[in-house]
C-alpha cells in the first residue's frame, strides 16, 4: 500500500484569470465555480483509493483567487502590510480544501480538510515568503491511519507565534513535497493541465515531447521551461529530501513525467530539453585595461542596485586590453547600462555598447557529462541554420548560448532537432 | 480612557444579497467589493481613537458572502458535512479582518487583524453552532496595550483540539458581546443602517420612534421586532455578563439605543415597544373531558414531533368538559393538526379547528410591573378598532394576544399610539 500525496493547482479547481489583461471591476466580480471540475478531481483521487492506496491532497486556491484578493487589497492601500495580505490569502486554500473536502464527501470518500497550521506547518516569522521550519504531522498520521483522505492548503503555515504566514512564489508546490518528505510519501502527484514537462517549449518547436523521467538537476537547469510546470523551489525541497515527483495531467491517466534522484541510465541520453530565456540583455564594454581590479569595481557597482548578472565573458587580452561582455535581465538594461557608462572613464574603456534584443538558449541533460562533442553539435546546428553565436557558457549539464532574439524560435527548432535522442524509448514510468 | 469594542456586520461591509430571490448563478460570480464602505467605517474608527478611547474591531463576513459560499457547497454535496462548511464559512470573516485591517493602516491607524482561534476563542465541539466555552485574551490585551486597534473575526472559534468552529445564528454579535466581556470593555458598539431599536417596526407602524435606552429583557422580549436589529443569543450573552450595548447607525454619529441592565426609572415608562409575530396557527380541540392526563397525552405526542408550543389556554371547565386552544409556529400547522386530530378520540373531544391565519400582537416593557391597568389600556384600544382577541397570555413584562392576520397592522398602530408615553423624554445615552 503505497502514500501518494496528490497536488491540485488552482486550474484544476478554477478558471485561471487572464491577470493583467482583465479589468479591476472584472477581477473583483469573483471567479465563477465550478462544481464539475472539483467533481473530476474527486474521482481522480476516488480512482487513487481504489487501487488501494492511501491518498493526501494538496491543494492551492480556485483559479485566480489570490489575484481577486490582492486586487481588493491593492484597492484600500497602496502596500498593504504583509502580515494582512497572508492572512487575506490564506482564505484562498481554505475555501479550496473545504470545497474540495465536501466533494470527495459526496464521491463516497471520507475527507478531512486541515489548515497548514493544523498540520503542525511551522515557518520562519516572515511574511509573503516565510520558509517552512518544521512540520509535525501527528494530525495527518491519525487522519490516514483512519482511513480518512486529508485534503491541506498549500501555501501557507504558521509563526511559533500563531501568526500566519504563506510560503511565496510556488509555495502550493512546496507544502507537497514537504508533507510527501515528512510523511515518507512514496511519490508526490503533480495534476496540471499538461501531460508532462516537454523537451522543450511545444509552442515554440512541433517536435517537442514528453520527458518520461528527468532527474533533479536537469530539471532546476530547465526551470526557463520548467517554471510554468514546477517551481524550482519546490524541486529544490524534493531533491534535498528525495521525493519522488511525478507530473502529470488531470485530463487523462496516461503516465507524465517523473522527477528524481539521477540515475545511471540518465547519461544514456545527452540532452535532457532545450530551455530558452527571451529576457535578455547583453552588454560589452571595450578595449579595458588588462589590470586587476578593473571587471571588479564594475560588478561591484552593478551588485549594488540588485542587478543580477547572469553570463560573463571576458575576451583574450590584445595590446593590453580586452573586452568584457556580460548579460542582465531586460527589464535591468537600461540601469546597468547607465552603471556601466559611469565606471567607463575610471575603467579607462573606449566603448559601451548594449543589445537588449538577445535570448538565451540552453541544453541541459546529465548526458553531456559523458558524451563528447556536445557542444560542437550544438554550434553546428546554429551555424548551419546561419545563426551567430555572440556568448557562450557552460556548467556541468547544461551549454547555453546567447544569440539574436529575432532567430530564437529557428535556433530551438534546429538545436532541439540536433538531439533526436532526447527521449528514451527505454524510459519506463514507475 | 474607554475600551470600545466595536461591530461592524456584513451590511456595512459590503451587500446584503437578496438571498433567495437570487439566482444560483447570481450568488456564485461573487458579491461586488466595495472598498469605500471599509473606508467609511475605517474613518468611523478613526473618530473613536481621536477621542482618546482605546478601540477593538470585530467584523462579520462582507455582506452575502456566507450564503455565496453555502450555495458553493450545497452545488457539490446535498448534506455537507458540518465540519467543512465551518472550514468554510471561517473564510468570510477572515477576508474581511485582513481587508479592515488594511483600510485602518490606509487611515493611519496601527492595526493587526486576528482569527478566533488566534485570540484563544475556544468552543465546544459542535461544528456548526458551538459555544464559546473561554476566552484567552492574552494577545488581544497585549496588542491593545502596544496601541494596535484589534480586528478579530467574529462567529469563529476553535476547539481544544483546534478544529474550527462556528457560533451560529448571531454568532458575530455573540463574539462581540463575548470579548466586550472578556476584555471588561466600556461598551459594545454595533454599526448598523438603523438608528436603533424602534417601538415598533416601522414599516408597520409611522409613529414608531427609536428607542433611547431599553433593559436586557424588555429587548430579549422584542425579539420579533429585534431580532433584525440583535440576535437574542448575544442579548442574553450580554445580560449574563452585564455588557453595555449600543446599537447605532454607521450613517451618522447620532446616538442609537443603549441596552443595558435594569435601572429603576426604566419603570417610568409602562410599555417600552411593541412587538408582533406574523407566523402563529391556532388549533383548538373542543369539549374534551375534564379529567387529569387529558391535556398531557396530546402535548407529548406535539413535542415529539419537534413542535414548539407557545400559548396554550384552556377554558373553564362547563358541563364537566372544556376546549384547549394553543398556537404553533404556522409552518408547523399542519403536522400539528394531524396529531392533533389523531389524540381527539382517545381524548374524547368533539372536534378539532384548526386556524393558520392567525398573528400574535404583544406589547412589552418593564414598567408593566408597577402600572395597573396596562391589560385594560391595550383591550380596550383593540375593541375600539373592532379587533377580536382570540387568546391572552402574559408575563411580567410582556403581555400577547393573538388576533386575526388581517387586523395585525391596525392592530401594532392602535396599540402602539395607546402607549404614547413609550419613549422618555428624559432618558440620556450615555
């Protein structure tokens, strides 16, 4: 008899809003409900118990909940304090554990909704993204044991205090993994409205598939695409605790992707996925003393105003001097090329010269540790489909490569297709 | 310097839905928001601050969350369990502390809103309409005494074991009441969109004024009239443990009506309101044997069906036989009639009348004690109109006759201008 911890995301239990898009009257009217599709997900979990296995459901809030409440929020004060959002979100969960609670009651099931406060989820005493400390799950063992099916809010916990605190960005996610950790879970359910995590971005490549199995690190390297389906925090917790995640889809049964330790067979594939990262800038400053110190003063410069540099590049020294090129998110260009224009003069450069029109584009696959002339495969599939490559970094198990936005999409496609093994026949989900 | 602890229910939060006149798909895209109501009863707050008085808020859900929120789950479960609803239904109280908590920091004021189970509001295990069973005030005192204004969440409480409960009927009002208590406040406070308690109800009546001052049990004996205006359960609650109430208006700072102990002029005026109910049957079982038992059978058979008898008269025994007359709730009539029916063989009655468009006229006050003749003053008044009484029953400060539906209206307006001294002059809010 196996312990299955089962997470539902807010998409299946609600309309997802259009956020941005949607007017503020619009937001505030409230989501529609829909008894239906918490009634799917009563038999999913219904399906679950009868091949006799125990079951936890975790939950996040209806659809665009959380968006409604902030939007009520942001119409009172314009930055309300964080102690009052949590307590304004965490009625999100609530609903959404009751509802879903009262719908497995009507299945047949016997449910039991808890609080993360009352399953013992204790945080650090930080507001908007506390960090869980510790969970005492006695109350989820004695529910289980009685052959109950405990449905728990994501996202959120409680201060030693009692205070309540939600769990930030992903956060649904990780209230999963930690109760499916602290539980000793045989695998931790991911139900979303796709049936897996891709080799890459479908709407950017046909060729995309399935991954059936993905360890870990792959898949915190592939967060650029793997953001959408999993939060890298979460993935994080489970690879510090070794659970087992499995992504799937709640409009079928067939199998998604599993997420886990690496194994020996992974290196059997060389790339796992092909990730992207449209945001981008890309900033050079030319003909820089070649003196130590000099790169130093910059990045201290750029680390000051919270830019986070991603790529740096340093070219050869000639006559003395080199250029440095380094990437910053998009919406930071401007800041970092006004920084990088004031350290010119001390630096004694000739130039400053930004392009906030790049994209980055990443293999990853634990394959590469052990298969040569990844790289080269790579740069000749940009080459031959006349894409230049302006910066290029590695790590163990992943190669990224900055180059022009405009030939992003292409530069996916013949990338991705330079990998044909990327999906093992072999694969078999457990 | 006061303590005031004061209420503000779902009216003055947001809109009362229509509730049944409603359509299901009405109730579920959600209540509009209104930010400026928090706003107006933020600055409400504001002004009792400015006067130096320290200040704790308890709110109800905004306006028809709590029947939103019930036509979710009654969507997925014909019979919802207990337990979930009140998982539920906390939800609505818990927004609208963290939205009030917020428009109070939009107005300057320190404020930090509390669940209640966070301010140790303990309560019996019974979901749905559980009793306070103690308070823990600790962090409520604690915050006061750092200069925050409290927002606590009415209706809600948690057990021992840390289940969520909720109060029933009232249950906003009984918090209010209970903490005033707990805290040893001045007064409590409930912001209403009316002025007070009226005479009578106005929409019966156009000479019924509001009323100044009014004791615990000449309000508890209004309940018909005041039910709309305070649920007895918090009136009793407040009586128990002599809490000061005042119901007053959010639209205008004038003074409302202050319920309270006992004083001795109270006694000055002979009738302090006049209450109706409209949902009263009347059955009579005519010329049964006036033999010991008779009445007894008849009476457990009613109660056993789960029927509340409120006046029974039994007229003087003639010819060794009498007739019982008695009034049960109108919704009630027709089961009652049938066992009723059923008792009149073994009885030995004549016949069964049943009379289901009957109305309860009654008028109430503490000054009836020391007044004579206040029997005589309402008779003649309804005689003068031309209104038969069918049945008389009194207490010590409340007197009812039951008469004919149709008369009610006249009936409240003669009554009512036959007591013109109903409100004192002389009486002060204090």
């Amino acid at each position: 008899m196996s312990l299955i911890v089962m997470k539902f995301g807010g998409d299946a239990l609600g309309d997802k809003g259009k956020g941005a898009s949607k007017s503020s009257a619009e937001m505030l009217s409230g989501a529609r409900f829909h008894a239906e599709k918490f009634r799917h997900m009563s038999r999913i979990a219904r399906e679950r118990r009868d091949r006799g296995d125990r079951v936890l459901i975790v939950v996040s809030a209806m659809g665009d909940t959380t968006n409604r409440l902030l939007a009520m929020a942001a119409q009172l004060h314009p930055d309300p304090p964080a102690r009052e959002l949590d307590m304004l979100m965490t009625t999100g969960e609530q609903q959404a554990i009751a509802l879903m609670a009262i719908a497995l009651e009507a299945e047949g099931l016997d449910a039991r909704s808890f609080t993360g406060p009352q399953v013992g989820i204790v945080t650090e005493s930080i507001f908007g993204k506390a960090r869980i400390r510790e969970i005492n799950p006695a109350k989820l063992r004695a529910a289980l044991e009685a052959g109950s099916i405990p449905v728990v809010a994501g996202f959120q916990g409680a201060t030693m205090d009692n205070e309540l605190t939600t769990l930030g960005r992903g956060g649904s996610d990780i209230t999963a993994v930690a109760l499916a950790a602290a539980l000793g879970a045989d695998i931790c359910e991911f139900y979303k409205d796709v049936d897996g995590v891709f080799t890459t971005d479908p709407r950017m490549c046909r060729s995309a598939r399935k991954i059936d199995r993905i360890s870990y690190d792959e898949m915190l390297e592939l967060a650029s695409i793997g953001a959408a389906v999993l939060h890298s925090r979460s993935v994080e917790f489970a690879k510090n605790y070794n659970v087992r995640l499995h992504v799937r889809s709640y409009l079928h049964d067939r199998p998604g992707t599993i997420v886990t330790a690496e194994e020996p067979e992974m290196e059997d594939i060389v790339v796992r996925g092909v990730a992207y990262n449209r945001e981008e800038s890309k900033i050079t400053i030319a003909e820089v003393p070649d003196t130590p110190g000099v790169a130093a003063e910059l990045f201290e410069k750029i680390a000051e105003a919270n830019i986070i540099v991603d790529m740096v590049i340093q070219s050869a020294p000639h006559g003395g001097r080199n250029s440095i090129s380094f990437t910053v998110p998009r919406p930071d260009h401007e800041k970092a090329m006004r920084i990088t224009r004031a350290c010119m003069e001390s630096m004694g450069a000739s130039a400053v010269v930004g392009d906030n029109k790049v994209a980055k584009l990443s293999i990853v696959g634990v394959g590469m540790r052990s298969h040569p002339n990844v790289a080269a495969r790579m740069f000749r599939a940009l080459a031959d489909a006349g894409i230049n490559i302006q910066m290029i970094a590695t790590s163990e198990i992943k190669l990224s490569c900055i180059i022009d936005e405009a030939e992003l999409e292409k530069g996916i496609q013949v990338v991705h297709d330079a990998f044909p093994d990327q999906v093992s026949e072999a694969a078999v989900v457990g």
